[in-house]
C-alpha cells in the first residue's frame, strides 16, 4: 500500500481511479489496488441465484393476504420471505409450481434410508416410512453428493445435488437402483470413497415438509 503526500495543489482524493482505490486516513492518503471480490460462477451456484432471483421477484407479486399467510405461520427465526423461499426451493424442487398461500397442513414424518448396495455397478436404496406409500401432493426428493475421500469428516449442505424426485404413489419402502442417474452425474463410486446422500418429503400442495433425513459417510459395501 503506498502513502501519498499531498499538495498545495491537491489536499484530497478518494475513491476509485483506474485501478485503485483512494482513501483518506489518519497518516494521509492511501492508495491501495483495487480488488473484485472472489465470485464463483459454479453451475449449482448460478442456479441457485437464478432461482432465488425469481423467487424474491414472486414474494413481491404477492397480494398482502398472501404474503400475511407465509409470515403468520413462519416458525422461529424466519420472516415471510424467508419462509416463501424455503418452502418453494423444496416445492419448486419437485417440479411443481410455487406457491404463493402457505396452508397450514398435518405434519410428514422423516423418511429412513437405507444403503442396501453401494459399489462400482449399485447404489441401491431402501426406504422406510410409513405409509409407505406417497400420497396425493407428495415427492420424495433424493440428494446426493460426489464421492469422496473416506476420512473427510464433514459435508456442506451445499455440496448435496438434487438427483431425483419421486412423484405421489411412489412405494419408498420398496427398494430402488439410482445407479444410472448417479453416474449421469458422477463418476462410479470407487472403494475408499463416500457418497452423502438425504431425503425429504414434501407436500407440494402446503409446503409442509418432513426433517431432512442424512444418511452421510456411506462407504461401499
């Protein structure tokens, strides 16, 4: 950072020019390189903000007895828009269209999963929860991770995809081969790898949806 001494001339500068930043201090003017600030542009990431984007663009199109809806039952530690755009990620993840009235529904149980089978050629899961069965308005959605190293001991929410969504009637307590959309986005799963893998249900009619269920550290078998 250089220190510029100022003159009759000029008793003072600040802001940006040509590549720097100028700023007034208690030891003078400052002039130090500007930096843009580190912004990844990751295909997850991009869609994320896009969505986002349309979201908040929805909550505003909202009439105040809409919007009232989503802030009158938004749980501890959110506000409305904070609570529309939880629940429509989940909606909208689903393929379904948001929602733009929050209705107070029953709540849905956690599904449990279980690793059945999980090598180079299977990644079999087994489902349990009852009913079983989906109902009306209900997806399962299936995230995932890439494989990674056995010894790494956290995962960020963030590194979890969405790879398949499992429409009303579907019977999650049978069990399921997800092997092929698994290697159209990642490669085989080698041994000494993991594979993080949640779920959740939602009702796409409410916005009510269960716990999300972890199941991370999943080594092949």
């Amino acid at each position: 950072m250089a220190k510029v001494i100022l003159s009759a001339l000029l008793d003072s500068l600040d802001g940006k020019l040509a590549g720097s930043v100028f700023q007034m201090s208690q030891g003078g003017l400052q002039i130090r390189t500007r930096v843009s600030p580190r912004n990844p542009a990751t295909g997850p990431q991009q869609l994320r903000r896009s969505n986002w984007s349309t979201f908040s663009k929805s909550w505003t199109d909202l009439t105040t007895a809409e919007q009232d809806s989503w802030r009158d039952n938004a749980p501890m530690n959110f506000n409305g828009i904070g609570f529309f755009l939880s629940q429509n990620a989940k909606v909208t993840s689903a393929d379904q269209p948001i929602l733009n009235f929050y209705t107070v529904g029953t709540t849905i149980f956690s599904p449990q999963i279980t690793i059945t089978a999980l090598d180079a050629t299977h990644f079999d899961l087994e489902h349990s929860w009852i009913p079983g069965i989906l109902q009306a308005n209900q997806y399962m959605n299936l995230f995932v991770t890439k494989p990674f190293k056995s010894g790494s001991l956290f995962i960020s929410p963030g590194d979890y995809v969405l790879l398949m969504s499992f429409p009303p009637g579907t019977d999650i307590l049978a069990n399921y081969s997800i092997i092929t959309e698994y290697n159209a986005k990642y490669p085989a799963v080698q041994d000494g790898q993991n594979v993080g893998v949640k779920a959740y249900v939602i009702n796409v009619a409410t916005g009510i949806s269960s716990n999300d269920a972890y199941r991370a550290q999943v080594a092949p078998l």
